[in-house]
C-alpha cells in the first residue's frame, strides 16, 4: 500500500527532531491519520494494513529504544482513539475510518453524487 510507505517517509523525516508527546499526538491526529484517507476511500483497508498504519504512528508516539524495540505504551491505543468526550485523544481507529469512508463513497454512487 502506498499510504504505508508515505506514511512511514514522513516519520522517518520527524523523528530526527525532538518533538515534545503532545506535538507527537497533534502530527498523527492531523497529517499522519489523513494520509492515508483517500486511498481507504477508494479502495479500502485491510485489517492487516490498518495495524501496520496503527503501529506506524504508535511507534511514532512512543518512540523504540536503541535495539529499535517499541517503548511501552502508558495508554493503550483503543483508549486513545476514544473521542475526547469519552476520555481518549480522539485519534483515528484506521478499520473504522476506512469502513466510514468506503460507506460514504458508496452512498455517493448510488445516490448519483458526486464524491467529495
């Protein structure tokens, strides 16, 4: 997929730049989550891919130590994608948002519209 690689190129160019958690959660919510948007759009995600997405920008958010292990999370990632009215980051679940997205594609096409 594509998405991934960007996805991945664009972490890689950040991670050289000491960047405090809360600007880490900022950058995934708004750049990383919407790289992949249209491509989940047209053709959907695989699970397998929305994993790989996810684990992308938890490593991302957490950082991997010298032996390039993940650090430990301190909250799990299905807490943060909670939106902030139940207590998460409002982060992206990328299955559902690709589930979302397939669904509003293919409502624009029967009903006739245009796809936005």
């Amino acid at each position: 997929m594509a998405a991934l690689r960007k996805l991945n190129s664009q972490i890689l160019q950040w991670k050289n730049f000491y960047l405090p958690w809360a600007a880490r959660v900022v950058l995934i919510k708004h750049v990383l989550a919407q790289i992949p948007s249209f491509v989940m759009m047209a053709v959907g995600c695989s699970v397998k891919d929305a994993k790989r997405l996810e684990q992308y920008c938890r490593q991302f958010l957490w950082g991997v130590n010298e032996q390039g292990i993940l650090k430990k999370p301190l909250i799990a990632w299905r807490k943060m994608a909670r939106p902030k009215e139940q207590g998460g980051l409002g982060l992206m679940d990328f299955k559902d948002q690709s589930d979302a997205l397939q669904m509003r594609y293919m409502t624009a096409i029967l009903d006739g519209r245009n796809v936005e």
